[in-house]
C-alpha cells in the first residue's frame, strides 16, 4: 500500500468514527465488512464481534427471515434509500435488548462486488418523547374538559344540594326524608367527583415552596384519624431524622397523599397496617406507604393510574385518584412506583426530589 493510500485509508476511518450515527458496510453476502465506533455502541459489541459476521445478528428475530430477501431485493435496484419504506425497525443489541432505529441504505461498488452501507440512528429516545408528548396532550384535553364541565355541573349542583337541604329541614314526613337524604348523598358524590376532576385539570398554577414532608404527612393523617380508628387500622410512621425539604406545592402533595391514604383505607375494610415512612436517598426524599389490603391483582396493576380506571362499584370511585397522585408527583419532576401482592398488602414509593437550593448548601 503506497504511504498515500496508507493515510487517505487511516483518515477515512477517522471520518467513519467520528460520524454520530452507526455505520456498517455489509457485502453482498450479508457479511459485516466494517463497522464503526457509533454502531459498536449502539448494538454493545466490540469490534471483532462483528467484524466477519452475519448482519442478521443485529437483527431481532422476527425481522430476521425476510431480511435475506430484502437485501437481495436491494442489490437488484441499488439505490440510495431508507430501509422499511415506513415500516418500524428495530435493532437488536448483544444483550438481547431491541431499540427502534432509522436506517439509511447506500450503495457502494466495492472490489468484491456491491456492498451496502448501512447507517443507523438509533430514535427510541424520540419515540419516548413523542408517547409521553401524545399522552401529556391527551391529559391537558382532558384537564380542559374537566374543569369546564366541573363549572357546569358545579352551579345546578349546589343548587339542587341547597333546595334538598332545605326541604330536608321543613319535612317531618320520614319518607320523604329519606328520599331527600339519597338525593343530598348523591349529589355530594358528583360533587367529589367534580373535585377530582378539577384536582386533576389543575388549573391553579402550582405554588412551591421549600417544603417539610413530615408536616404533609402529619397534616394528611389527621384528616383521618378517626376514619382511621374506627376502621381498625393501625398507622406506623417512620420517619429519616433531619430530613432535607422538597421543592413543592404543599395544597398538592396534600391531596397525594389524602388519595393514597382514602385507597389504602378502602383496600382494609376488615382493619390492618398502613405503614409510611419517610427517608432521604441521594437526589431524592422519598415516601413509602404501604398498606395490608387486598392489593393489586397483576393484570390490572398497570392500569391503576389510567383516568378513569377503578375497580370500585359505579358511583363509589371516580378512578381519577391515582392519575392525580401521578400527574403531581411528575409535575414535580418526581416519579411514582407501585408494588402489591394480592392478599397480602399494597406499597407505593413516591420520590421527589430535593429542593435544589437547599442541596446545594449543604453539600
Ligand atoms: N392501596 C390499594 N390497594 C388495593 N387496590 C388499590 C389501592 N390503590 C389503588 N387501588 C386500585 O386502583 C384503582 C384506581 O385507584 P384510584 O385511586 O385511581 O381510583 P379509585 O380509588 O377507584 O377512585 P377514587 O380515587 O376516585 O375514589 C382502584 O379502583 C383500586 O382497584
Ligand atoms: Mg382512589
């Protein structure tokens, strides 16, 4: 090899290795000719694992059989191309994990007949991005209908809940007594439910503050405290001594925790064990509760945070509570996990993180 051709070569690889997207040329055959540093990262493979190799290995196995025919198909009509044409692609890394990629196809006239270059954008980040942009708009739709169907509704509510007081009060006759108390009880059930609602759509602009979540967490039991005995639960509180404030909009993390707490005690009707506690991980303060109800069957676990999504009779759950725990837990830039055994109890970790100025003194 002259010198020039020597350096051209070296710099051609430096170029290929610099480029931001993976890079493969495959022969004819299908053999993997050269690879470059972006594609070793994205499929996790060092560089002699693929070199000499079948490119079918990066191919996840549902894809791989017509894949033989689609590069024969290509080496017929070598064009410049995207591979797919529409269809979603998926790479499959050395540790058996796939990630949905954008392949561009090049031909290129190789000593050894055609060769293919493949380049590979891996854009699952961006498909992340574009479901959680759908399904925030799809919330923020919903928030909008909410709060103006909860005005709507609000205003004929009251007044029907007002005259119903009122004739509740000038009636001796036990019989329509009784009828005017349903009609007092289920209007205040829409009226929760118009609460939830209006919870969830959050209209009020979020006021936080450096916040003490002992005082949240105290606040939000006393609420219940007779609730809470009369249904024969004991409470367990442990709580990280000295722990640090969230950055947090206190009216919020109160009603966090009212849901969770009113769906722990509905999941005990026979009594048990609600159990929080309070402790500082790194970044995060986080808040464990857990309760020994009914729990959560498997298939319905994923669900549980869905708008609408109860198991509850008709009337008695709006299945908004969890989705409201979960939009002001992740406004807050926190996250929410749940675990559960059915028969045995449910937990639900909540982290938020610190407030950043408060971190940043201390540390
Ligand atoms: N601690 C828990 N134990 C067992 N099941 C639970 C628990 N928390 C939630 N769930 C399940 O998740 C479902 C959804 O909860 P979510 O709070 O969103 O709505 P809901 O409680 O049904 O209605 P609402 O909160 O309006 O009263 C519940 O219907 C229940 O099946
Ligand atoms: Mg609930």
């Amino acid at each position: 090899m002259s010198r020039e051709s020597y350096e051209s070569e070296q710099q051609w690889h430096l170029i290929v290795d610099a480029a931001p997207s993976g890079m493969l040329l495959v022969d004819e055959h299908g053999t993997i000719v050269m690879v470059n540093i972006s594609a070793l990262r994205q499929f996790g493979y060092e560089r002699e694992e693929l070199l000499g190799k079948s490119v079918e290995i990066l191919i996840p196995g549902p894809f791989r059989a017509g894949h033989r025919q689609y590069r024969a198909g290509f080496l017929k009509v070598p064009q410049t191309r995207s591979m797919g044409a529409g269809r979603e692609l998926f790479g499959l890394r050395k540790d058996g994990s796939e990630f949905a990629v954008e392949i561009g196809l090049t031909p290129i006239q190789m000593n050894r007949g055609m060769g293919t270059l493949a380049s590979v954008v891996d854009i699952s980040e961006r498909k992340r991005l574009e479901t959680q942009l759908r399904r925030t708009e799809r919330l923020a739709e919903l928030g909008t209908l909410a709060s103006g169907m909860a005005h709507e509704i609000g205003t004929p509510m009251n007044v029907i809940l007002g005259r119903a007081e009122y004739l509740l009060q000038r009636t001796d006759d036990e019989g329509m007594k009784k009828g005017l108390a349903t009609i007092v009880t289920q209007v205040e059930r829409i009226t929760k439910v118009m609460n939830q609602l209006l919870a969830f759509a959050r209209r009020k602009t979020p006021e936080r503050r450096a916040i003490d979540l002992v005082e949240i967490v105290d606040e939000s039991l006393e609420m219940f405290e007779e609730r809470i005995a009369q249904s024969r639960i004991t409470i367990d509180k442990t709580i990280e001594p000295s722990l640090p404030l969230v950055l947090a909009d206190r009216d919020q993390l109160i009603q966090v925790l009212i849901n969770l707490v009113i769906n722990s005690i509905h999941a005990m009707p026979e009594g048990g064990q609600l159990r929080l506690s309070l402790t500082c991980e790194e970044s995060h303060v986080c808040l464990r509760l857990s309760d020994t109800g009914h729990g959560i069957p498997e298939e319905i676990r994923a669900k549980v945070f869905e708008p609408f999504f109860t198991t509850k009779d008709f009337g008695k759950g709006t299945g908004l509570g969890l989705t409201v725990v979960k939009g002001i837990v992740e406004e807050h830039g926190g996250t929410i996990a749940v675990e559960s055994v059915v028969g045995k109890g449910t937990t639900f970790w909540i982290r938020l993180p610190l407030d950043k100025a408060q971190a940043a003194a201390t540390s």
